[in-house]
C-alpha cells in the first residue's frame, strides 16, 4: 500500500545529501578499501568525543553489539540476565545466543524496565541486566547502578534507540559498563545498511571488544580468544561520518515536530501520550501514543494515507522461542495499546498537523 504519509521514508533525503553520499561511494571505490581503514577509525573517534568515551568500537549491528558485550563480561552458560519484557527482540537473542538465561522483568507505564521489581527476580545466578532506553526514553541509570553497587552484577546498556539521549548531561550508553548501539537505517543517525557499536567508560575493555569483532585477533593471524566476525564495513562507516554532520539539525527537526504532537493532542482524554519525553532525556526516536482504541485507530489512520507502526505487538516471553508463563501486565497492556506516530526529520509540519486532524476526526465512542 502507498501511503501518503509513510512511517519513515528515507528516500526522503535532501538531494545535496544524496550527492555527498554518492561522492563518499565514488571516492571509497576509487581506493577500493572496503573493510577497515581510515573510515571507520574516523568514525570511531567522532563516536567517541560524541559519546564522551574513552574510545568506541564500530560493529556490525547493534545485535552483535549486545552479544559481545555479554561474552566480553564473561556471561554465558548457567548465567541469568535481567532484560525487560517489552523491547526490539535482540535483547533477549543475545542472552540466549551465549548461552545464558533472560529473566525478565515488567515494564513501567512508558515501556521501560520496572526497577522496583528487580529484587523479587535476582538471584544467586543474576549476571548482568540489559536496560533497554526503548524509543529513545532513558532508564533511570542511577538507579540501577545504585541497586547493582557492590553486587557481582554488570549493567549492559542497550541504547540501540538512544543515540542521541542524555540524562543528567550524560550519554546513553555510558552510564553502565558497556552500552550498544545500532546505526540501522530507520535509528536517529541510520548508516545506508547494517552498523553498531560498543562503547564503555572502561578503557580495560577495548582490547577484547576489538578482538572480540575480529575474530579474536588484534594483529593478522593472532587469534587469542573466540571472536566472530562482526566488523563495520568500511562503506557503512563512510556513509556515518557523512551522516553524522547531520546528526544536530536533525534531532532539532525531530524535537520541533514531537513538540507539534504535544501541542495539537495533549488535551485529548482518550490518548496518552509519551509523557518521558518531557523530561529532556528524549532523543525524540520514535512519538509512541496509547489508547485502548489502538487497533481501531490504527484503521482511521490507515484509511486517511497514514502509516503507523506498533513498537512491539507482543512482549518478548510471551513469544515461542522465550516463552515463560509469568504474566506481564504493563508490558501486555502497552502492547495492546502502543503506537507509533511518524515522527523524523524529513517529515514537514503540514504532514504533522494533517496526522494530528486526522486523529481528533476519530471518534473513539463509535469504534468497536
Ligand atoms: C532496543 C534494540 N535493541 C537492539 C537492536 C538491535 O540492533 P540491530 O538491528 O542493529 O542489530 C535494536 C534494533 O532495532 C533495538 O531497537
């Protein structure tokens, strides 16, 4: 279906910006470096000073990023990990994908990992625990740190949705001992294909996190550990360091708009909106709103050329391959009613406004 508003269409890119992207491909062809190199360092350093790190190391995907993480903190057989029930399924993958256990925990009424509930689920066994800041909303890292203080357990920051998120002034990502990201295409600042990083406060974790992506060798032929291969292509890394210039006037564009959204549907009874997104923590990833009428809602969009995405239809343990029998009631409830609003830089204000009518048309009363 052709929408008239798409959820995110990034074929939208300014034509200037497609012609820097074309010239950075030509110009990578010409020296025929495609794996490594001066690129990916470069964007590395700029990740780095961005991020406020003593360095970051470019990957793959933010799915590797969060599997090395786990091995590089030495998590794996018999170990349990504390996720939340409600976030992109690589979280819960990669606990599985070492061999450790997810446990998981409810959310709050915003999506994010309940704190308060993580002293009836730790145990003896409790490794680590994966926050995840979903849609780009912060966990409240003091939190956590606070709770895991001089307890033999790792925090693993899943900022995949965060790049561009701060609480207190500091980055997500930095608050625990390492923090994953992910430059998939549809993130705040997306490569032209798969990318990641890893990033720690910790400078004892470069060497193995770089062997770890390479693998497990820093030196050609000098494999000391099991690693995989989970490197940044070079080109995708070109493509960020083009990207990243960007980066500051789009997350402005994406602030002006969300704040379109709380002005024009703050007053409607039937809609909650995404109320962390006040608080300044916001990298304005994704504009989720809640109603019982989602489904209904998501039609009259539909109908009207809008395309709305649900951030996620079902919480990971109720899904096969995680499946406990524990039930969830903010996670299923959010599922139930959660739905993303378009909301990037590339969207006008009109679109925005048109959204915001279309949804004050809908009549919650004669739905069924
Ligand atoms: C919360 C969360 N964690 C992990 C990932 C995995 O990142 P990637 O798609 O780069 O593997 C994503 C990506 O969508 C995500 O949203």
């Amino acid at each position: 279906m052709k929408f008239k508003i798409p959820f995110l269409d990034l074929a939208r890119f300014p034509e200037e910006l497609k012609n820097s992207l074309r010239e950075k491909f030509s110009e990578m062809l010409d020296k025929g470096l495609f794996s490594g190199g001066n690129e990916v360092f470069k964007f590395e350093n700029k990740l780095a000073l961005y991020q406020k790190t003593p360095f970051a190391v470019a990957c793959a995907n933010g799915t590797d990023a969060l599997e090395i993480a786990l091995r590089v903190l030495k998590i794996g057989q018999g170990d349990e990990v504390i996720v939340p029930a409600i976030s992109w399924v690589s979280t819960a993958e990669a606990v599985c994908l070492v061999g450790a256990k997810p446990i998981f925990i409810d959310v709050d009424l915003s999506g994010l990992m309940d704190i308060s509930k993580l002293d009836l689920v730790i145990t003896s066994r409790t490794k680590a625990i994966i926050p995840v800041h979903l849609y780009g909303q912060m966990v409240d890292m003091p939190s956590i740190m606070q709770f895991v203080k001089n307890k033999p357990i790792k925090v693993i920051e899943d900022a995949a949705q965060a790049f561009g998120s701060h609480l207190k002034g500091r980055p997500a990502g930095t608050w625990g001992d390492i923090g994953c990201l992910s430059f998939y295409p549809s993130k705040n600042l997306g490569a032209l294909g798969e990318a990641g990083a890893l990033i720690s406060q910790n400078p004892t974790f470069e060497t193995e996190l770089r062997a770890y992506i390479n693998h497990g060798q820093l030196l050609r032929d000098e494999h000391f550990l099991v690693g995989k291969n989970a490197r940044m292509d070079s080109l995708q890394a070109s493509f960020l360091n083009v990207l990243f210039e960007c980066f500051e006037e789009w997350q402005q564009n994406r602030s002006y708009l969300a704040e379109v959204y709380w002005e024009s549907l703050k007053d409607m009874a039937w809609l909650n909106l995404p109320r962390k997104t006040l608080n300044g923590t916001y990298n304005f990833h994704l504009f989720t709103i809640q109603t019982a009428f989602r489904n209904q809602l998501k039609d009259f969009l539909n109908n009207a050329g809008i395309q709305s995405i649900i951030h996620y239809p079902t919480p990971i343990p109720k899904m096969k391959p995680y499946f406990d029998s524990i039930t969830y009631p903010n996670a299923e409830r959010i599922c139930n009613e959660i739905l993303s609003l378009p909301l990037n830089p590339w969207l006008t204000e009109n679109e925005v406004n048109y959204i915001c009518e279309v949804i004050k048309k809908f009549n919650p009363n004669l739905s069924s």
